[in-house]
C-alpha cells in the first residue's frame, strides 16, 4: 500500500514537471520578438498569445524576469512591461477592425450583426485601456511608458466616441504627467471632445491652448479652424472670421517650391495628416463665405467662394463646393433662372464629367421643383444625351432619367388641366406611354415599385380607375415592403370608395392600417376610413375611426369638425362640444375656425344654449368667413334671437324681449341684402314677419309683405310673399287664416316654379293639409293631400304630401289604406326626411291591420335602416310581439333577446323578459323559461310582470311535483309582492303544499310506528309537529305521539299530546276524527291509569 502511495505521488510530480516551462531570458526576448512580428503581420490572435506567455513566465532560479528588456520602437523596457504596452497596442488593433466593420455593416442597414461587432469591438478595446491602466497606474514603470499608456487610453476612447471620458483621462494625465511629451496633443483631443459635445467655448480655450504648446504643424492650423468653427456655432461671426484669417495668412501656396508642395502631399498619402494645409486653407475660404452668408453679407460670400476657383484649382473637390454654394446663393438672393446660370457656368468651367453630370441633374430637378416641367424635362434628355456614358457611375441612370422625364409630362399635365384639358390629357397620356415602356423593358429594375405607383394615379387623372387598379395591385402583393406600397394600397381604397364599393374600401382601409400601423399616411386613412363609415350610415364606427386621428396630426382639427357633426347625429352635445373646443386653438386660418364656431353655434342651439349659439355664431361672422357660412350664421343666429325673444317673452321680460326681436330682425334684413338662395330667402321673410308680429307690427308685418307684393312686377315673386305670408300665419298657429290664405293662393295665376326646392302651390296645399291636421279634421286633410300629390307626383314637397296623407288616414283609423301610402312613400321617397317615421308608421298600420308577419318585417327594416334611432328600442319590442302573435315564437325569443341585449333597462325590458319567458313556454322550452321568469323577478323587481312570473315558477314545480321549490317559489311571492293579486291564490297553494310536505313526512313516521321503532318514530313526530303547524297532519302527529307514550306506558306524556289535540282541534268538523280519538284516549288513562 506504501509502494503504491509512493508511485503515485511520483507519477504527479513527474507530470507537474513536464507542465511548466521555463525559458532562459534570450528565449524570452524571442518571444518578445516573435508577438512583434505577429503584431507586424497583422496576427493580432497569435501576437497577443506571445505576449501573454511572456506575462505568464514567473521568475525562478534559472530567471529573473524583470532583469529582462526588449525593444519597443527606440526604447528599451521591460520585457513584461513591453509585454503590456503592446497587449494594450493589439487588443487596440483588433478592436479597431472590428469598430471598422461595425460602421460598414450599419451603412449596409444589416443592424443585429453590426450591434454584434461593436459589442465585440468594444470588449477588444476595453481590454486595451485594461492593459494601458495598468501601466499608467504603476508607479514601478518609469514615466515616459506611463505616459504613452496614458495617451492611448485617451485615443481609444476618443475611437470610441466617449467624449466625456477623453476629457477626464485628459485631465487625468495633465494632473500626472504635467509638462509632459503629449501635452499639446492631449489639449488637442480635449479640444475636439469639447466640441463634439457641443460645449463650443470649452473647446476654444483647448484649440488655444493647443497653440500656445504647439504654434505650428497640422495641429495647430486645424485648431485655427476649429476654434473659427466654435464661434460661428456660438453666432460669434467677427472673431470666427478673424481665426480663419490668421489661418489663411500662414500661408503663401504661390511661393512655395514644387518640392514643398509635393513633401505636403506626400504628408497625407503616407497617412501622416488627413488633410494637406492647402485643403485645410481653402476649407476656410469656404467656411468665410458661409459665415458672410450667415451675415447677410453676400458679396462678400460670393468674393469669398470665388477665391477657390482661381487660387487652388488643384483641390477639385473644394473648387466644386465653391460653384455649388455660388449657385445655391444665387438661387436664394436672386432666384431659379440667376442660379442655373450659375450652374450653368460651372459646368463649362469645370472639366470634371463626373461634377458636369451631377450639376446638369441638380439644374433639371431644380426646374422640376420650380414646376417648370416641361422645362426640366430637356434638361434631363442634355443629361441623357451628354452624360449618358457617366450615368451609372453617379447613380442616376438611363432608366431613372427615363422616369423622371415622364414624371415631367404627368405633372405638367396636371397642372395645365383647369386651363387645357386636352393638352393635359395628351400630356399625361405622354407619361403612362413612358411608364408602359419602362414596366416593359426592366422588370427587375429597382423603380419597378414608383413606376407602378405613377402608372396608377397617371390612369387615374385620365379617369381609367379600372386601368389603376391592377397596377396597384401589383405593388401592393409584389412590393410589400416598398415605400411605394402603403401609397397604393390607399389608392385601391379610394378607387373603391369612388365606385361606391364602400365594404371594400372599409376592408383595403383597415388592412392598410393593420400592415402599416407606422405609416405617414395613417391619419389620412383613419380619416377616410371615418368618411367610409359615415356614407354606411355607421355613425359609431365612423366616431371610432375618427377618434384614432392623432392630434398632431395637421387635418386633425378638421376632423374634429366631422367628429362634431357625428356626435350631434346622436345628440351627445357634450362631446360634440368637447371636440371643437379642443380643435378651435389648432385651426390654421379663419376659413376653417369660421367653420369651427359655426358648428359649435348649432350644438349650442341644439342644447338651448341661445346665448352661446348667437356668440358662437357671432365670431363665426366676425372672422368675414365664406358667403354660405354668413349667410346661414345671419340665418341661425337671427332664429336664435327669435327664440330667445320667445323665451323671454314668457317669462314676462318683454322689454328685454324687444331688444332681442330687434337684433333677429337685424340679422335677418343683413341676410337678405346679400341676396341668399331662395329657400334660405323665404326663411329669412318668414323670421322677418314672425318678428314683426311678436313685437306688436302685425300690421306692418302684413303690410311688409304687401308693400313687397305691390313693389313686384312678377307674379311669380308676388306668390312667393303670398306664400310668405301664408306661412306667417301657419308659423303662428293660426290655423284658419293660414288655410284661407293657402287656398287663396291656390286660386292666384302666375308661372310657378321650383326655385325653392318646390312650387308654391305645391306648398299651399301643404299647409292646408297640416291646417286641418292641427284642426283634427283628418278625412278632410287626406283629401287635399292626395290633390297636391296627384298634381305634384315628383316635386320637392311630395314626399312631405305622401307621408302626410298617411298620418292622416292613420289618424282616423283607416289603417287599410294608411298602410298602402306609408308603403308607397317609403318606397317613393327614400332620401325624404320623413322616411324614418314613414317606416314606423307603415310597421303600425300592418300591426293594427294584425298582418303580423309584414309588421315584424317592417319594424326589422326600421331597426336595420336607422341605428341608434328615437324608435329602435319600441321597434325591437314591437318585432317581438308580432311574430308572438303570429306564433313564430323562435322568431320572437330572437327579437326579444335582441331588445334585452341592447336596452336591459328601457321601458320594455320587463314585457320583453316576460314575453321571452312565454314563448319559450310556448315551444314547451320550460327550463328556459323558468329561468327568463327568474331573470324577470331579479332583474325587474318593479315590474307589473314580476308578481305573475314568480307565479308561474312556483306552478311550475308544483306540476313536476317539486313541491320544496313550489312551496319556496310562492312564499316568495308573499314575500316581495303581499297585495299582488296573485298572493291569494299563494297563500292557499302554500296550505295545500304545507298539507302535502306534512303528509309525505307523516307517512314516513308512519312507518317506524308501525314498525314498533318507537325510539326513532317520536322525534320523527316531533319534526311534524314543529315543521307544519296549523295543520291536519300537526294533529295526527300529536295523536300519534300520544299513542308511543301511551304503548310505552308513559302516561302523563300520553295525556299532553292528547290534550293538545283537543285545544288546537276544536270543535272544527275537519278535525272531529283525531280530536274524538285523543278525547277518549286521554279520558280512558286518566281514570284507570292515573
């Protein structure tokens, strides 16, 4: 056992041995050598496996390895501290590769793996400043070494952009290292982190420092530069001006050798500066013109860019710059024609094709932007013509120009339409001619998805949606991803929309907004989206869509204007309100809140609100908005005058009253001076007389009309006053005088027409109707109503003649008849403003007729046709009752569960709930209407309906024989509804089932009796008595139970019980049996037992 412990532990020393290496202090500079020429090399993996053996390598007594040095550039360090230093170098080196390949991955837009290399980048550089603190921090390293470890972590974290950190290493190693080697070029980095921080006067007093330790070299010129920089960003023009004059004034490039000039180009291939001090000078005659430009010295800006053409010809990029701010300054001071000129100018005077050929583009789509079209047109074929063989190298090619050129044609096109159709067609034509060829020449091409997109909407100006269609189709299912494609897919939208395919274009709108939640055109979408749903006549999904609309958004307000009239629909005021008081302070002009404060005018009005409504519409006339927004803001804020003249009239405040029938009549005379429509002219007479009457003028009011009677040569005018004043007496109720004046008109002779929506006897026969509805004369206003429709069939009033006539004849109980004019009219006159009362007037007159199928189907057609309508929640009930009467009882549980779903707690809830219940009973569905009559009892308490169903629940156990919910369903009764008329039927149904649970109980005692089970049977007789008093079965059970005690011998018990039966039966015939048998029972014992 010994031996093998020895073996063992010499097998582990053996192996110990052969893992560790130790090298002699030449093997370790070879290393050393080898990781630098793997640095050399670029082998960075492999160099820094070199390196960190050397920093593994431990002194023994072969070594000592702080004895050894090596080589780093000119000096001799340390191996291990070398070692370090050149870790830190080639951690930094791979990190920067890797940083490298991050930015190229992030301009291809390929961001996970760019997000992958910077992650990496960043841990090779981080252990690059690892390695640089360490020796910076190490007091053992001599000075010069930690200083350059120092300097390196300020230049990584400069590659790194963490310009916060460059400042404090930078503080870090002047507080160090003062006076030291890097000094100046720390200032300098300090400097360029300020500035990139945007701390400007920070950044000015580094530069300066700069040139103060180091006054010449690159450095220093560019800090002259930078320092001009700062202050132009901080708008301190003169003292930018005046650095980079020191700047310019270095250098004197006309005196210098071709030597010279050649040893500073050589500067920046060799990587030594990245820009040779002639770049950098003429950059700051760049920089002055664009700070005289800031100035608004212009100029001298132009002096200033034009020193580059003339002084450093051998910097042709720069000189390219000077002529394209030249142009661009010319275009902002002297416009487009002086700036092509320019342009113009520096294509002939540069020989660069590559700067001609960008210049001759920037000059066509200079026009373009201008909408000199066709203009810019010509210019990109100069450019196709001259520049072609360059085209592909700039990135704007055959197929681009091509396209553009078209692009041209279309929008002249456009533009000349109102003053030239025809040429706007051919012009357009042009254009889709080009966009065919181009969809049929490169299918692959990159502008495949705009040509698809121009192609349509060119169709479309030409009014060939059928055409556009499938072209933006194309786009949408083949280029999905392009920025084309949100554009088309609301093209195809409107397309549908315009052919009135208005589920369609709901579905392409929603499924835009499902794909592109983020476009910019998702408000507009909402927006028409709310148009689409608003034609459907869905005024809740129309607020929905409209209520998505952003409010930063620049249309919002304008939607909020649609929002307002929806909400009004509805009569919710408040929000109508809400929305146009919040969009009132973002309308963009008058026009617009003209209309903002015209619309909250008439949701005032609607809420009685006189006051607001005659403000509001006050500041809409204040703001001199579009001629009908006056003319009815005149109209309705006169009419509120009225009504608040009425108002006021009834509370007694006449003098006030006065005031306000004055300011209507004001409103009303300005209305008519502007001359308005005619219907809006007759509204304005009619207020103006009405006016006049209520402040005491009858006379005046009448002779008003008369005076405009007598001043009118045209007969025709002449019936209008008489209508006029027709209307006057109707308005005022005077019924009489209303019909003999509208008869009186009826019998005048002029050329009637329709100028106000209808003909004036058309009208006169309307009033007369309505008169003698007022009068109840109903036969007798039928008639005239059919007289006026049979000889005003199709005419603006006719549909008002038709519906009338069918209120008529409903009023005197001619349903026959009154069904067969409802139908016609709503069929007649489907637009008419009536149809909504047509229809549910046609639905009664079929239910009184009791054709109750028809009448079911009509108030369905109410209910389908006017959502949310004062009669929907009636209708629904009313469909109901029908199919009930006509025993179609599925079709009524339907309808009623359609009512209780939409209007739980409307007047109708509790009849729907019962109605439900028996229709359920009728098809023998008893469970389900047991549980619609519990519905009804806990959900309708109150109801006439509650006391009768509570009722029927308890017949209904009792007929299925489950007599504990029977008896629990009418006490329930008695409970919640003591006067009801069903509670005495209750009360005797709970005796009967009182009497019925006794007996079952009894009987089941009966039997341990009988069983001679005496010990189970008296508690058993005991529950009888205590559960069912006042019963029958109470006295057997007492009966009984005197019996056990008295088999058992237990005689005074016995006695009791008998006793008992004596005092509760009495003398009651019913009870005679059980109290002579307890009466001789208790006689008997008494006299032998006691």
């Amino acid at each position: 056992m010994i031996l093998v412990n020895l073996l063992l532990i010499a097998a582990v020393g053996a192996a110990a041995s052969l893992s560790t290496r130790f090298f002699s202090p030449v093997e370790l500079q070879d290393r050393f050598e080898e990781g630098q020429k793997l640095y050399a090399l670029g082998d960075y993996d492999k160099a820094i496996e070199r390196y960190e053996v050397i920093l593994s390598t431990e002194s023994n007594a072969m070594i000592n390895v702080e004895d050894v040095t090596v080589a780093v550039d000119e000096f001799i360090l340390p191996v291990r501290v070398g070692a370090t230093y050149q870790l830190g170098n080639t951690y930094n080196k791979l990190g920067l590769e890797k940083l490298q390949r991050s930015q190229f991955l992030r301009s291809e837009k390929k961001e996970a793996e760019a997000d992958a290399r910077y992650e990496e980048a960043l841990q090779d550089l981080n252990k690059s400043r690892d390695h640089f603190r360490t020796l910076a921090a190490d007091e053992s390293v001599d000075e010069r070494t930690r200083v350059m470890a120092q300097y390196q972590m300020i230049q990584t974290s400069y590659q790194l952009k963490e310009y916060e950190q460059v400042v404090e290493e930078g503080d870090e190693l002047l507080r160090r290292f003062p006076h030291s080697l890097y000094e100046a070029s720390v200032h300098y980095d300090r400097a360029w982190s300020y500035f990139e921080l945007e701390r400007y006067e920070e950044a000015i007093a580094s530069f300066k420092q700069v040139l103060i330790l180091a006054p010449r070299g690159s450095n220093a010129d560019r800090s002259l530069f930078q320092i001009a920089e700062s202050y132009d960003k901080l708008g301190q023009y003169e003292e930018a001006l005046e650095y980079l004059d020191r700047l310019i004034a270095r250098y004197d490039f006309a005196q210098m050798t071709e030597e010279e000039i050649i040893e500073m180009t050589t500067l920046k291939l060799k990587g030594l500066v990245k820009e040779t001090a002639r770049e950098l000078v003429a950059k700051a005659h760049l920089k002055k013109g664009d700070i005289y430009v800031h100035k608004g010295e212009v100029e001298k800006a132009l002096a200033s860019y034009a020193v580059l053409p003339a002084e450093y010809a051998a910097e042709p990029v720069l000189v390219q710059n000077s002529y394209i701010r030249i142009a661009e300054l010319v275009q902002k001071e002297q416009g487009t024609t002086a700036a092509i000129a320019a342009y113009k100018d520096a294509i002939e005077k540069v020989e660069d094709k590559l700067f001609q050929a960008r210049t001759q583009l920037t000059v066509a789509l200079m026009l373009f932007d201008q909408e000199e079209y066709l203009k810019s047109a010509q210019e990109y074929e100069i450019y196709l013509k001259a520049y072609g063989d360059v085209a592909q190298r700039i990135g704007f090619d055959r197929y681009k120009v091509l396209f553009r050129v078209a692009q041209c044609h279309q929008e002249y096109g456009r533009q000349v339409r109102s003053e030239d159709p025809a040429r706007a067609d051919e012009e357009i034509a042009k254009a889709l001619e080009s966009y065919d060829q181009l969809l049929s020449e490169h299918e692959d091409n990159v502008l495949i998805p705009d040509v698809l997109f121009n192609a349509g909407f060119a169709n479309q100006l030409l009014e060939k949606d059928e055409a556009a269609q499938p072209l933006y189709q194309r786009l949408v299912d083949e280029y999905a991803d392009h920025p084309a494609a949100p554009n088309g897919l609301l093209q195809l939208a409107r397309i549908a929309y315009a052919a009135s395919e208005l589920k369609q274009a709901e579905e392409i709108y929603t499924s835009f907004l499902n794909r592109f939640p983020d476009s910019e055109l998702r408000n507009t979408t909402r927006m028409e989206l709310g148009l689409t749903y608003k034609r459907l006549q869905d005024t809740d999904s129309a607020i929905a869509a409209y209520e998505t609309v952003e409010e930063g958004w620049d249309k919002w307000p304008t939607v909020q204007v649609e929002l307002a009239e929806l909400y009004m629909g509805k009569q919710e005021y408040g929000k109508a309100r809400k929305a146009l008081s919040s969009a009132l302070d973002r309308a963009g002009d008058d026009t617009l809140r003209g209309q903002m404060h015209y619309t909250l005018a008439r949701v005032h009005f609607a809420e009685d609100n006189f006051a607001g409504a005659i403000n509001s519409w006050g500041q809409a006339i204040a703001l001199n908005p579009p001629v009908h927004i006056l003319q009815n803001s005149l109209l309705a804020r006169g009419g509120a005058y009225y009504e608040v003249a009425k108002q006021q009239d009834a509370v007694g405040d006449t003098a006030q009253a006065r005031i306000s029938y004055e300011a209507s009549l004001e409103d009303m005379k300005a209305l008519l001076e502007s001359d308005p429509a005619p219907q809006i002219k007759d509204s304005a007479f009619r207020t103006l007389g009405a006016g006049m009457i209520r402040l005491g003028r009858q006379e005046e009011a009448a002779s008003y009309y008369q005076e405009l009677i007598a001043a009118s040569d045209d007969p025709q005018e002449q019936a209008t006053f008489s209508m006029l004043l027709t209307e006057l007496y109707y308005d005022q109720q005077d019924f009489v005088q209303a019909e003999k004046f509208a008869r009186q008109l009826l019998d005048m002779q002029f050329e009637d027409d329709n100028q106000a929506g209808y003909y004036r006897k058309e009208r006169a026969y309307s009033i007369i109707g309505n008169a003698l509805l007022q009068q109840k004369k109903y036969e007798e206003a039928a008639r005239i109503f059919a007289q006026g429709l049979k000889r005003y069939p199709n005419s603006g009033e006719s549909g008002n003649l038709a519906f009338s006539k069918g209120f008529a004849e409903i009023s005197y109980g001619d349903y026959e008849t009154a069904a067969k004019s409802f139908k016609s009219f709503v069929d007649k006159y489907p637009r008419n403003a009536n149809r909504i009362h047509g229809q549910y007037y046609l639905a009664h007159s079929l239910q009184a007729l009791t054709r109750f199928k028809e009448a079911a189907a009509a108030f369905a057609e109410l209910v389908e046709r006017y959502l949310q309508s004062q009669y929907e929640e009636e209708a629904l009930f009313l469909i109901g009752e029908n199919y009930y009467n006509e025993q179609a009882f599925a079709e009524a549980v339907t309808a009623y569960q359609a009512l209780l779903a939409k209007y739980s707690q409307g007047p109708y809830g509790g009849s729907a709930q019962y109605a439900l219940a028996w229709s359920f009973v009728e098809q023998e569905e008893m469970e389900q209407a047991v549980g619609a009559m519990q519905d009804l009892v806990a959900n309708y308490p109150e109801s006439e309906f509650a006391p009768k169903a509570q009722f029927t629940i308890g017949d209904y156990y009792y007929n299925i024989q489950s007599y504990d919910e029977a008896m629990a369903a009418y006490e329930k009764v008695l409970k919640l509804y003591p006067n009801s008329e069903e509670a005495s039927r209750a009360t005797t149904l709970v005796e009967e089932l009182s009497e019925i649970q006794a007996s079952f109980s009894y009987n089941e005692a009966m039997k341990l009796f009988e069983a001679k089970d005496y010990e189970q049977a008296v508690p058993a007789l005991q529950r009888i008595i205590r559960d069912y008093p006042g019963t029958y079965t109470e006295l057997a059970a007492y009966c009984n139970l005197g019996l056990v005690y008295e088999i058992t011998r237990q005689w005074s018990q016995a006695v009791e019980n008998y006793q008992v039966v004596e005092e509760k039966g009495g003398d009651k015939p019913e009870n005679a049996d059980v109290v002579s048998f307890a009466k001789l029972h208790r006689e008997w014992i008494v006299e032998n037992r006691l």
